[in-house]
C-alpha cells in the first residue's frame, strides 16, 4: 500500500532537500499562505467528526491491505462451503477471525437469527451510512484539492501588489520579496494539490468503489443465507457483481471541468 504514495513522498522529500540546499525556494510566509489558509478554509467548512473520519479512512488506507472483489467473492465462497458443512456453526467460529468489519456486522445479525427483514434493513442501513462517509471524505479531498491553487494565486496577487507598490530605485529587497511570494505561493500550491491532494483523492475513490462493490456482495450473501439459500450463492455471485448499481465517483479534476453529480 505504501508505494501508493512513493512519488508523492519523493516530490516532497525532493523539495524538502531542494529547500535545504537552495534557500530560495523555501519561504515560510509563502507556505504558511497557500497551506495553511486552504486548510483552514476546508477546516471551517467540515465538521470535525466528518475531518477525523477522513483521517482514520487515510490512516487505514495506509496500514491495511487492499483486498479485491475477486478476493472477497473467494472468501465469501469459502465461508459458504463452511456453511454447508457445519451451518451457522460454522460462521460463528470464523466471526472473529474476519478483518472486514461490515461482513463481521452482517454475520452478527445472522447469528442473533433476526429476521431477514430486519437483517436487510440494518445492512441496507449501514452500507448507506459508510457510502454517505466515504463521498464526504471525496468532497473534502476535492475541496483541498482546489483551495490550495486558489490560495496560491491569491498569494501571487498580493505579491503582484506588492511589487508595484515597491518600485523605485532603493527598493531591490522590497521587490525581489514580493517577486518570490508571488511565485513561490504558486509553486506550492500547484505541488500540493497536484502531488499530494491528487494521487489521495484517486486512491482513496478507488478504494471507494471497491469497498462499494464488497459491500453489495456482502448483502446478498447474507441475505441469500438467511433465505436458507447457500446452494445458490455460487450460482447468484456473478449475477450479484454485475447487478450492482454503484454510483461511481467523478475522477479527480484539478481546474473544477467535470461534471458534478
């Protein structure tokens, strides 16, 4: 998972040793505009429950192992075969050992043998729940992800400014300080939402989808068992996967040109 994020962490760390050895290129003023002043914005603009789901959904992006469709439709076979052979007995010892938290959830509810109605309407109510999280931390990304050029050029206005308002004859320190954080504000706007905003957005869209797509098998697996239907799990899976309605996420647009859902 972590060479996800290889090129991001070499551009940066490539600008951090640039920074070091051309002093030029680092101006605190300049960063502390275009950063911080997107990231307050989008700060102001969520709620801080939404804010520390995005940073648990980064921080297990980057601990846990991305798993397949076809991985979760193998080991949702394999959980039926166990089913067939020694029935909800079966399920019950392999609860625990389960890392996908929203399969454990629906073998839970089978287990307590609640009625498929009621078990429909909890995982139906889950699933829009994490959905509805997962779109919030798009919008979030997405917000980051056109702040920080927007802030970039405001930087480079106010530079802009500020180097009209400073020519004269005496005034070469003036002018070269408004020239950099006209141009620096810029740079590191564009670097930031392009190398770092950019590339955790699409990962985290990606991830998005296939969880979408895990989680819909998921609700018809356990449904079909709580029909008393396991023999037509293998038969049905593909029919599953292929009915699926997600609602695809628009892909990543740094200049605001997609079409909004």
């Amino acid at each position: 998972m972590l060479r996800d994020f290889a090129l991001p962490a070499i551009v940066v760390s490539s600008l951090v040793v640039g920074a070091l050895l051309q002093p030029q290129f680092f101006d605190l003023f300049s960063l502390f505009l275009t950063c911080g002043g997107a990231l307050m914005v989008t700060y102001l603009s969520y709620s801080k429950s939404q804010l520390r789901n995005l940073l648990l959904a980064v921080g297990d992006l980057l601990a846990a192992k991305a798993t397949t469709v076809q991985e979760h439709i193998e080991e949702l076979r394999r959980l039926t075969d166990l089913y067939r052979l020694e029935g909800l007995r079966g399920l019950e010892s392999q609860e625990r050992h389960l890392g996908d938290r929203y399969l454990r959830y629906g073998l839970e509810l089978l287990l307590d043998l609640s009625r498929e109605e009621k078990i429909r309407f909890r995982m139906e109510e889950r699933l829009v729940t994490l959905l509805a999280e997962a779109e919030i931390n798009r919008q979030i990304l997405t917000t980051l992800g056109r702040l920080l050029p927007s802030f970039g050029l405001i930087g480079t206005l106010i530079g802009m400014v500020l180097l009209l308002s400073r020519i004269s004859p005496a005034g070469h320190n003036g002018l070269t300080a408004a020239l950099s954080l006209s141009m620096l504000t810029t740079l590191y706007g564009a670097v930031f939402a392009n190398v770092i905003v950019a590339p955790l957005l699409a990962r985290l869209q990606s991830v998005a989808i296939e969880n979408a797509s895990a989680m819909n098998l998921t609700k018809d697996w356990i449904l079909m068992i709580a029909r008393g239907e396991p023999a037509a799990v293998g038969a049905n899976m593909r029919a599953s996967l292929l009915d699926l309605r997600i609602d695809r996420l628009p892909l990543w647009d740094p200049i605001g040109l997609a079409t909004q859902r």
